[in-house]
C-alpha cells in the first residue's frame, strides 16, 4: 500500500471519535481470565498515564492497543476505527508505541529515527525527501542532532531514550503510546524526557498515553489519569480528581501528601502503617 492510498475516505478519522477507544475489552493469559469487559476511551490531544500496581494490566493494555495481542471479546478503535480491521502498518500510521527498554541495538541514532518510517515503505524501503524531511523534523524537536552519527549503544540512558521518541516522532502519527519511558534513567534524565513529552503536547499537539511507575512524574506532567487494579478500571479522571478521591492511595496502600514550593508542585508518598 503506497502513501496516499491511506488517505481514502473508509479510512478518515472520525473527528468526534476519542484518539483511543476500548470496548468491553476481555483478554486471557492461557485460558485465564485476565482483563474482563474493560471499556475505556482517552481524549484526543491530552497527556493521559496510565497507573498502577506491578502486574494490573497496563502494558497489556498497550499490546491490546497496537495490536500486539488480541482480545477474546470486544474492540479496540484509533480515532474511531476499529483496529481489527488494520493491518500492522496502517495502525502503525495513526498510533505510534515506544515499547519497554530493551538492548539498543548496533546502529547510528540517524538509522533509529529512519525505522520510524517503515510504516510508509516497509523494511526495503528507499528514503525518499519527504522521509528525509520526517526524520530530521524528528531529531530537532527531540534536541539529538549533537549526537545523530553516533552509535547508540554509546549514549547515555536520557540520550537513547530521546533517540528512541525521536524515532517514534517519525512515524508521524497524531497519538504516541509510551510504555515505561522513564525505566533506568536517573532522576535528571526523567524530568528532561518528561518535559519533552509534555513539550510534543502542547507545541505539535501531539495526543500522549503513557504507562509509568512513578507517581510523582504521572502527578506532575500528566493531565489526565487511568488507575488500574488486577485488570480493571479503578478510575479515569483529571490528576484533581483522581487525587481527590484518593483512588490512588486506595491501590497504592500509599499516603499522598503535596508539597508546595516557588518551582511548583511535587508528591510525596508514605506507606500505610
């Protein structure tokens, strides 16, 4: 399928459409029931986290997005589309996943950002001026161009992972899904990774879901949260309510306390004696 053929009208986005949409979601792990009638639906445009304890279901949650895995019952749709009836690389054109850390692998930072076009050629695909353009649209709004010939094992954790969003930037879709984006980076790191997020929202627009551990980080750059429990939907609201119906420190067995300071606000969690 060449470039413009995705653009025919069966496949228009549905402007009321939520960005992502689960219906009555149900999946098993080995005939287990694991995820049962979950229905969600996340708004276009904003910074939604996706929280919880280890083992609840969130990553899941991302494979049930992109296609990864498949669910015993209901659907998944981008922009009001269902994804069943997608192939890899036309899903891979609306909905862009960085998936958890693994072992960089033996290649430059420019030849990374390039793997964000296989969705519009596959792997023998020739760059072409539009692609090229893509990529270093992608390099500059992650801030990488220093280091975009090196290798990328040699990076530090932040810089790859710049790498790794630059490659997704690439892939040119209108919602990014980040499973994990800060595991293995230093406090530092996290906070630029976090502001670069957050800068891909509000300056292009750019509709963010992300999985992610720390509270704190979830608290601060999110405007939106999902709290997961053993498969289900605890609550999806604005990071306000949430925190006002204590649904986090119901799952979390955590006490949430905010400190306010003249550089803003910060969380701070104590376990329940």
């Amino acid at each position: 399928m060449n470039k413009r053929s995705f653009h025919h009208p069966k496949w228009a986005p549905d402007p009321a459409a939520p960005a992502v949409e689960l219906a009555s979601i149900s999946f098993s792990y080995d005939k287990k029931p694991f995820i049962q009638d979950f229905s969600e639906s996340f708004c276009a445009g904003s910074i939604t986290s996706i929280v919880g304890p280890n083992g609840c279901g969130k990553s899941t949650l991302v494979k049930l997005m992109d296609g990864l895995l498949h669910a015993q019952s209901g659907s998944a749709l981008i922009e009001g589309i269902d994804t069943h009836i997608m192939t890899a690389r036309q899903r891979a054109r609306r909905l862009a996943v960085l998936p958890q850390a693994s072992r960089p692998p033996t290649m430059s930072v420019y030849d990374l950002v390039a793997c964000g076009r296989y969705p519009y050629h596959g792997h023998q695909g020739n760059l072409d001026p539009e692609d090229r353009e893509k990529i270093e649209e992608a390099i500059a709004l992650a801030g990488i161009e220093r280091f975009r010939d090196h290798d990328l094992r040699h990076l530090s954790g932040g810089e790859r992972q710049k790498a790794y969003i630059a490659m997704v930037l690439a892939q040119d879709t209108s919602i990014v899904v980040l499973d994990e984006p800060t595991t293995y980076l230093d406090i530092k790191a996290c906070h630029e990774l976090m502001s670069l997020i957050t800068r891909l929202n509000t300056e292009i627009g750019k509709t963010i879901i992300m999985v992610i551990h720390d509270l704190d980080l979830a608290l601060r750059y999110s405007q939106r949260l999902l709290v997961m429990d053993k498969g289900s939907n605890v609550m999806h609201d604005t990071v306000e309510e949430v925190l006002a119906s204590r649904a986090l420190e119901s799952v979390f067995k955590m006490r949430i306390r905010e400190y306010c300071s003249e550089e803003g606000i910060a969380h701070v969690l104590f376990p329940h004696q």
